[in-house]
C-alpha cells in the first residue's frame, strides 16, 4: 500500500465530510407569517454546531497529516484503524444536525449535545487509538525513529486531547449550551497561534 | 493514460460514495409524542447498515488498491471495467438506505436484504471480472511478471469472496436478519488482524 | 498554474458528480398498499437514466484525460474553458432527475427526453470548444507538436460525437423512450472493444 | 505540511463544494395543473445563481491556486486562515439557495440577495486575509522572494477585489436584481480574455 493514496484517500473523505455540513443548513421556506429574517436568525445553532464541526475537523486533518508524515507506509492494521477513524469523522454531519436541530427544543436538547460532544470523543479516541497503534506496535514503519520517551510525550498530548470532550458529554446532563461552548471553544482554541505552538510542541 | 490519474479518479469516487452513506442516518422530527432517544434507538438498523457499507466500502477500496498496484498502466477495456466496478460501488448508499428503511418493516424487509446483500454480490461479480480480465488478459500490462499458477491463485481468492455474499444474497428469503448479520461479519472478520494475513497471503 | 493540480481539481469535479447521481435513486417509502418490489421496479426510469449518465460522465472523463494530456500546461482561456465544460457535467445529476422522474409521466416526458439529451449536447459541445481551443489556438502548449492535418482529423472526430447527442434531442418530440434508447446505445457502445479502437484511432 | 496534502485537500473541498451547488436545482414535482415547462421556467433565478456561484467558486479556486503557489510550505497559521477560506467557500452552496429561493418572492428578497452578496464578500475578506498574511507575515515562506512593493500590488489588487461585492451587498437594499446582475457580471468578466491579462498582472 503506498503512502500517496492512502492519504490522498482519507484527504478525500475528511474533504467530502466537511462540505457536506453545509446541508444541514437549511433554506426557510418563504412564508407570508414569517420573515426570512427570523427564519435565518431562528437557526442559530446550525452556524453555531456547523462553524464548530468545519474547524474541528480541519483541526484533526492537519492533526492526521502531522501522524502520517511520521509514517513510511501503512500496513494492514494501520489501514483498518484509519478506516475507522474516517467512520467516526464522516458521521459528524449527522451529529451535528441532531445538536442543531435539537439545541433550543424543549425536549431532547441533552442527549443531542450528549451525541454531539459524543461523538467528538468517539473520533478523538479513534485517532489516539491509531495513533498509539502507530507510535508503539508499529514503530519500525516510522520514518524516524523516535526515543521511547518522546512517543510517550506525543501518546500523552493525544490522549489529554480527550479529556475536554469527555467533560463536554458529561456536561450534557447539565447543559447543552455548556457542551457547545466547550466543543465551539476547543475549536476556536486550537485554531489561535496559542495552539501554534501547543500544536508544534506536540509533535 | 497514466495511472496516477486512473487511481484518483478511483479513489475519488469511493471516497465520495462512502461519505455519502452518511445521508443515510436521519434526525428524528422533534415531536411533543416521541423522545429523541426513541428516535435515534429506533433507527438502529440505519447504524448497523451504514457500519457494514462503511467498512465494506473501504475494504474493497483497499482491494482495488491491491489490484491496481499490480498494473502498470490501464487500457481501455480495464478503464471500462472498472467504470462498471465504480458504478457497482456509488450504487451502495441507495441498497443501504434500502435495507436500513426495510429491516424492521412488516412487508418488504426479506427482498430490501437481498437488495443489499445482492448490492454487495454485484459489486464483487464486478470485481472479480476486473480482476480477472487484468490477471489474464493483459498479463502483459503487469508491473511484475506473475506465474499462471500464483495468477490462478489470486483469482481463486477474489472468486471465493463472492460465496458468502450469494448465501447472504439466498438466506434473505429466510430473515434479513441474517443477512445483515453475514454482511456484517464479513466486514468486521476482514477488519480483524486474521483477515491482515488472509489478504496478504491473497496478494 | 501546474497541470497537476488543474487535473486534480477537474478529477474531483466529475468524481462528485458523477456519484452525486445515485441521490436520484430513492427509496420508496414503506406503504401497506404498495409492495416494495412495485416501489423499486416502479421507478426503473431512474436506473436506466442513472446508468447511462455514469458511464457517459465516466467516458468524458477519460476523454478529458486523453484531452489534457496532449497540453504541457494549462493557460487561463483553458482553465475558463474547462471551467464551463465542468459546469456542464456537474449539471447532469439534475438532467438525469428531470428524465427519470418524468419519463413515464403523461405530460412532460417529451421535454424531459430533450433536456437530458440536450444536457449531453451542451456537455459535448463544450468538451469540442476546449478541445477546439487547444488544438488550434494553444498548439504552441501541446506537449508533441501534431501537424495540422492530424488535428484537424481529432476534432472532426470530437465534432462528430455531437451528432448522435443532436439527433437525441430533437427526436424526443417524437418519443423520449428513443431519447434515452439513443443515449445509453452511446454509452453502451462506448463501452465496449469496439469503441475502444475507436477512440485509439481518435487519439 | 507538505504543501502537496495542503492544496489536495483545498481541491478537494472546493470541488465538493462547487458540485454541491446542483443540489439546489430541484425537479418540478408532476402535476396536472403545472407544466414542466412552466416549472423549469419558473426556477431561472436558480440557474443564474447556480451559474454564477459556479463560475465565482471556480475563479477563487484559479486564485487559490495561484496564491499557494508563491509559497514554499504552509505553517500553522496559514493553515487555519485557509480553513476559514474553506469554510466560506463550502458555505456558498447554502447562500447561493437562499438567493435563489427568495429572489422572486414578494418578502426576503432583498435580505436574501444581501447574504448572497455578503457569503462572496466574506469570501474575498477570507482570501484577502490569507494572502496578506503569505506575503507579509510570512513573506520567508514564499518561493521567490518579492520586493515589497510587488507585494503591496498584489495585496492591492486582492482587496480591490472585495470592493464590487461590497457595493453589491449594499445595493441589496435597492434590488436584488442589481445584486445577482453585479455577481453575475463579475464572473462573467473574469471569465472572459481581458480578466486572463488582469489576473496575469495581478500575480
């Protein structure tokens, strides 16, 4: 299996995943009783949930190139682990619709902030699934060799990655704006200079 | 025409069919009579559907990565059939949405399973025949000059995954539920690291 | 601007596309009147239309590829060229809706034949404009220097596939089951040993 | 990054996005009161939205292009200002339904036209952005290195670029059709010859 298209592959769906959020922006449909003025402010947490999603999957494609450049080629349980790394990340329109759809009903509005955040979590533990599978079982297909100490630093910085999501979820019970802020939040943090450097020391 | 671009075409294609099962999963209408939790459990077969087709699309993307290594470069006629292939492939969200809309339905849910395991058999006839037609026909366009006999071999391998897709295809006159449980199977055993070695031992 | 990534870019187009076109095969919705197999067989319209325009996207693309691999390098008229022959095949999910959904309707079906037809029309007729374009006014950009006779014979060639495309479109007055047996006798001739040598020839 | 994965990805979604376009152009549902001639007729601002959104995608995408190709490699900030590029663009499919939805209607019309407009001038802001930053900030990123005034010329010249969408966005107020004439007209201008020598000194 060449490098080239596996990446080229996965570029392909994290690539499709992302523009497809767009559809879970709806058009109102025009209305004598209502102005299309307060159809489009009235769906706030579809641009909230979906500028949330766009970043945080850009994040993790940058996050999944810097992981496959330490690679020299991938082999069948690396391809696997991907494949299901690319489930967990084409899944998130869906999710991202039931926070949007949901975020301001009277009912249902936890467990869909709970799917949300839930399956931010389920991605990120994926990626730190392979990316330990990587760094530990498979540290001769690294293109350098890297000090047990310093896979260990990188394991560590993916799996602290979780725990934000994981209070997210938690935090569901609470409040689904709560869980927004979080996940809107992580987004906006890493996208900063700040997260630059946090990115940098990172890998 | 050079096979970089015969491979991202490909790979395009794939990548977009598999990301578009994602269509497939649907959020429940807020309603004042039925909670989301029931909504979201109560599509479950969507969730097992989209898995299966998820994985099984990306195993025979993996597959035609493995064919395709083998060649060359690609003729008119492996160009056409493989067409066929991609066309048996962007098919698969709409069997999928069938059989995920049909499961649990009162009528029509034994012929919405052979519409999907079918789907799968068709896919697979397609690439077998492609594989064979490489194999055989244009042995010349080989990167690596194969014996007849290892040629037979591989053939044999592809030719034998059709099996269970036509006893999955059969049994649906039985219960779709075994059906799904065949597909299904069949993804998850190829995920596993004892399909790693049954496909390398396949190449 | 690098020929790699116009290649890519317009790979990507017609990739989607051309599995866009499976949004046009839709489940039929479950029914205690209607069976499942009335649903599915009911609209084979749309299976026959959705063949033929995936193979039909899928012969342009490799006719776009054997186009573009006679230039070194794209220039902006090119690009602009291209840019309209994309946008007339990224139109062509929404042709093959129109004829599929109303081939078997009592009023409507005639117009419907001659927007898919002509949607082809228009497609092909952009496809010999680039081609046109890059043959006579950049021959500078090809990457061997064709003398003028052998250009004047590849586009004769390319002019001449508009016909058949022509004739669909007017003789949907008559009948659009015609419209769409001339349409997938294209693709289906195309696809075959014969065409191959055909388009060996046109090369 | 490799700056190859870097504009992969950029493709990837910008033709995700300029394909998707055609989900907007719906087919007219039979009906015995309604021709279909009379339905597609009735949906033209559709098509001029779609063409226009289409030509204008594929502009930003030439842009694009061109941009990244001054630079040796993308850093982590020139990565995420490109994901704000990218998620205006992936956005366009959303404004340019609400555009075409509204523009006959007796209500929202003007507000509708505005965030048509408006999603195109976030874009140029996005692209201007990112380009002032490549040239200035980064300016030992890119691969031949420019004196400033080049730079500040080109800079000029990009956000120049934002100074039609702006006035077409405040004439929203006036018409909407004075708004979709002014984007149409731009696209339409930079499609032709004289837009190739003004792209060629701008860059």
């Amino acid at each position: 299996m060449s490098k080239g298209r596996f990446e080229s592959f996965s570029d392909g769906v994290i690539a499709v995943a992302i523009t497809l959020l767009v559809l879970n922006l709806r058009v109102p449909a025009p209305s004598a009783h209502r102005s299309l003025l307060h159809g489009l402010t009235h769906q706030w947490p579809a641009y909230a949930a979906y500028a949330t999603s766009f970043i945080t999957i850009g994040i993790i494609w940058i996050n999944h190139h810097v992981m496959v450049g330490r690679l020299s080629r991938p082999d069948h349980a690396i391809m696997m682990l991907n494949l299901v790394l690319l489930l967990t990340i084409a899944v998130l329109p869906f999710a991202t619709n039931v926070m949007a759809t949901y975020l301001t009903q009277p009912h249902g509005e936890k467990l869909a902030a709970a799917v949300y955040a839930g399956a931010f979590l389920l991605m990120s533990l994926a990626f730190a699934t392979l990316n330990r599978h990587i760094l530990f079982a498979k540290a001769h297909l690294l293109t350098v060799q890297l000090p047990a100490q310093e896979r260990r630093r990188i394991l560590l910085r993916t799996i602290s990655g979780l725990v934000p999501y994981a209070i997210a979820t938690a935090l569901a019970a609470v409040s689904p704006y709560i869980t927004l802020a979080i996940c809107a939040g992580l987004a906006a943090f890493y996208a900063t200079p700040l997260a630059s450097s946090a990115t940098r020391s990172q890998e």
